[in-house]
C-alpha cells in the first residue's frame, strides 16, 4: 500500500538540474530546508511547516509558441509514494504555490504550472492559438508526465498513485484529465468545474446585458440581502427544517415579484426593470425563441461578498468578476481584439463563434468516461448551491449525462457527486465548506475528500456520506453530511441542527 511507505531520495535533489527530458529544460533544483520557503509573493507563514523538500522548477515547451513553467516539490523523507497534482483558478497564469503546501505536509509530492502564459487576464491569448492549447488542456497534462518523470529519478521509482484536486477553472482541469488522459491520474477531485467554458460565458453575457443595458435594470449590491431574505423565506423551510439554508433549491418557487416596489424605491425592494433582470439571472440565457442554452443561478446565496455583489452584479456597473471574464474571453480569446466593446455582444450570432473558436479547446464536456473508469479511475465533483460563479446546475447536468453514458453500475462504482448546501463558490457562505481536513476538521475519508478518494481507489471503500464543517475562528459552528447525490439530507427530527448526527442521507421527498 502506499499509504505504508516511507520512501527517501534516491539521489541528491541538486542532481536533478541535469535531468534531460523532452521538451524540458530544467531551471533549479534545490534543497529547501524545513519551513525556509519564501514565495516569490504574497505572505510565507503558509509555509512555515513545511519539512525539508526538493524543489525543481522547469520549462516545458511542446509547441515553438509554448513555454509551460512547471514545479515539482517532493518531501526529502517520508514520502508517501502518492502524487497529487493541483489546479488554477481564473485564466491561471501563475504557478498555484500556495495549493502544494498541504500536500507536502501529508507526505505528497506534488506539482503545479502557470499553464503557460503570464498574468490572470486573457491578453496573452491575442495572436497565440498555442498558447490557448496550453491553457485549455495541454499545460497540465505535460506538467503531470514531467512530474512523474521527475519523481522518479528523485526517489528511484515511480509514484504508486497520481491523484489531482481543484476547483472552478482548476474543476475544468480536472474533468479535461478525465476526459482526455485518463491514465494521467487515479482518483481526481473535480469542484465547482468550469467545464463548458462556452457556455458560462454565454451565461455570463446574457447576465451583464441583463444588468447593463439599460441603466434601470441594475440591480444594486446592497439590495442583495433584501433578494435573499426573501428567497429563505419562500424556500428555506421547504425541507422541513428552517436553518437559514436552501437545502435543495431545486424545490424553490422564490418570485423575485414579491419584491416589487409598491411606493418609493429602497434598497428593501425591486422596480419593475430589476424583477425583470433577476427573472432573467435566475432563468438563464435562452435564445430569441425561448430555447434554453445555459442553466441559471439558484436563489439563496445573494448577499455577502463572495455572493452576487463579487460575482454577478458587481459592488458598480460593469465591476464584477462575470462582466471581467466575459469580456477578457471574447475579446481576447474569440474576436482577438482587446478595445472590442460588450454591448456589441449578441446571443444568436456570437455564440456560435464562441462554440468554433474555443469549443474544442476549452470545454471539458465529454461525458465518455469509460476509458477512465475502465481503468479503475474514480471521479468525484462537488459544487455548492449557492456558488455566484459557477451554476451547480450545470454539474448536475454533466454527472446525469455522464452516469448515462458510462453505465449505472460503473457510475456508481466510479462516481460521485455532492452537493453543498449554502455554500459559495468552493468556499465559503453560510453553509459547511470545510472538508479537506484543515482547519482543525479531522483528517479522514469520512471528513476530506482527498482521504476518501484515496479510499475508493487504494482501498476500494466507495465514500458515502462527507462529514463538513462550518468553522470560524478556529470554532466548529455547524456539522453537516454532504450525501452522494441524488441522496440530500434529512433531519431525523430531533437533535441539534448544528450536529452531523441528527441528519440521514436520503432519497429527496
């Protein structure tokens, strides 16, 4: 097992910068001494409890156009034999440093990459197809096959198991894994994906036309807590049990009319052209004949500053992070011109060159898992309900899809997917977002998804229930199951609401 390994290097870490690989050149390999790690920015206390480890950073360059900087750092003793690749948010653009600590904590070795370009926009995709080849899937397939190449010279043999974890665009990366190098990894955490990268922009298109076309349709940040007051108080008790929670806002019939201004405008209501943007927001893009394209937000997570005001509406007009990336892929990425103005933007013509440009390239869409699974790989994807960034529907739509595909009883051998109740996106919110063992939460496969797929896959214990966690400083506030869906869970009538035990998962009443 790899778990009972204590593996040492084989050879001396500074050896390793005349490690020939193809398509590599490797730029540094150096001792770091334990806890001695300072980032090139941003505070180092995160690294302050790292043990002593071999660094090697490099370049890998597949194409004349690529230049894919990559590290690898691997724990100088007690190995575990395990690899855990990690991901990027956004457009990437920076080596993901502050995701490798963990894992070297826990015996890893593990390896991240700027997927090849410089800077969290998209201006460098203007003129450089390769390098969106890069970003799209190529970087980290080739940072994961350098890695293991360099591991194994490290310690003399190669890892036992490959796992990879992230969430959002790094979700993306993830499922692209899956889908297109299904050897590349053993187990893989896939959360909050951005895997049908097209159609979230369109989404995101259709929601900034929405709230900017017409300068009465904006709806303001600080009316977002009225929104979702009202939303808790159409749907939070529907489940039998008022905690401050949409448990499934599949069952949510919230109509943003009974918000309608019936005297002066405040930031308690909506006028008329507000009601009709939300409306839109929550149904999502649609063409001029009423045909869906894309899943809409769920109600329930509209305030707070990872919630709408981040997200969708901006704390001003054309300030948030959907009006940002909308505007950064199309004009760079697709129209390839960076002063090409949004409100240019039209749903029937400019999607369809959204889908020839970057489909292919992009989208991690493909629901035939059967090479991976064939394998023996094991998947699972989580997403919280009241993530702004990113719909939970749309999980939701690929696992269905994908479980078809693949078969029930492979699915089920092979798959999961769990649902967060209350959570933003991959963090926060008012629901439990703290399942990864850090914080003080326990460290186990019934508490942290990476313990429990490294079960499925090491131990052939398929996870069921996820205990999570609701933790502010340093407190446990509210324990919860997360349940394999379609499961959700019920409250068993008695206890606290606060405890994980007075809750079963449960087929959805």
């Amino acid at each position: 097992m790899a778990s009972t390994l204590t593996a040492q290097a084989a050879v001396s870490c500074e050896s390793l910068a005349a490690l020939k690989l193809p398509a590599t050149t490797i730029q540094l390999a150096q001792t770091v001494a334990a806890g001695a790690f300072t980032p090139p920015a941003g505070p180092a206390t995160l690294y302050k409890t790292l043990p002593p480890f071999c660094r090697v950073t490099g370049s890998i360059r597949p194409t004349a156009d690529s230049d894919i900087r990559f590290e690898v750092w691997m724990p100088e003793t007690g190995w575990n034999g395990r690899f855990q690749g990690v991901g990027n948010g956004g457009f990437a653009g920076a080596l993901s440093l502050g995701s490798m600590a963990i894992p070297v904590v826990r015996g890893y070795a593990t390896a991240t990459t700027d997927t090849g370009h410089s800077g969290n926009d998209a201006s460098w995709a203007v003129g450089h197809p390769e390098k969106v080849i890069d970003y799209g899937y190529r970087a980290v397939h080739e940072m994961t096959v350098t890695a293991k190449a360099v591991i194994t010279a490290f310690y003399g043999s190669a890892p036992k198991r490959s796992y990879f974890s992230s969430c959002s665009n790094g979700g993306r990366q993830a499922l692209m894994e899956a889908q297109r190098y299904p050897a590349d990894y053993d187990g893989i955490v896939a959360g909050a994906p951005a895997n049908d990268f097209t159609h979230i922009a369109a989404g995101f298109a259709w929601n900034q036309l929405a709230l900017l076309n017409d300068p009465a349709s904006y709806i303001p940040a600080a009316k977002m807590a009225a929104v979702e007051k009202a939303a808790l108080a159409a749907c939070d008790a529907r489940d039998g049990l008022a905690d401050g929670l949409i448990d499934n806002p599949h069952q949510c019939r919230f109509d943003p009319g009974t918000l309608l201004c019936s005297g002066a405008e405040s930031d308690g209501c909506l006028t008329a052209p507000q009601v009709a943007t939300l409306r839109k927001i929550y149904s999502g893009p649609k063409t001029a004949q009423g045909k869906a394209i894309f899943p809409g937000f769920v109600p329930g997570g509209e305030s707070g500053g990872g919630g709408w005001p981040g997200w969708i509406t901006g704390m001003a007009p054309e300030k948030s992070a959907q009006f940002f990336f909308f505007t950064q892929m199309f004009g760079n990425m697709v129209v390839e011109d960076p002063a090409w103005n949004y409100k240019s933007f039209k749903m029937e013509t400019d999607l369809p060159r959204l889908e020839k440009k970057l489909n292919g390239v992009l989208n991690a869409t493909d629901v035939n898992l059967t090479p991976f699974v064939a394998r023996g790989g094991k998947l699972i994807v989580y997403h919280g309900w009241c993530d702004a960034a990113l719909t939970a529907l749309n999980t939701i739509d690929y696992y269905r899809r994908t479980a078809a595909k693949v078969g029930s009883k492979r699915a089920s051998s092979s798959l999961r997917l769990y649902l967060v109740p209350g959570m933003q996106h991959c963090s926060g919110g008012a629901g439990t977002d703290e399942f990864w063992g850090l914080h003080g939460a326990p460290s186990d496969a019934q508490h942290d998804l990476t313990k429990a797929v490294e079960a499925w896959v090491e131990e052939g214990r398929a996870p069921a229930e996820i205990i999570a966690s609701k933790i502010t400083g340093g407190k446990v506030l509210r324990t919860r199951p997360l349940c394999p869906y379609p499961q959700v869970a019920h409250y068993k009538g008695a206890g606290s609401i606060d405890d994980a035990a007075s809750f079963a998962c449960a087929a959805l009443r």
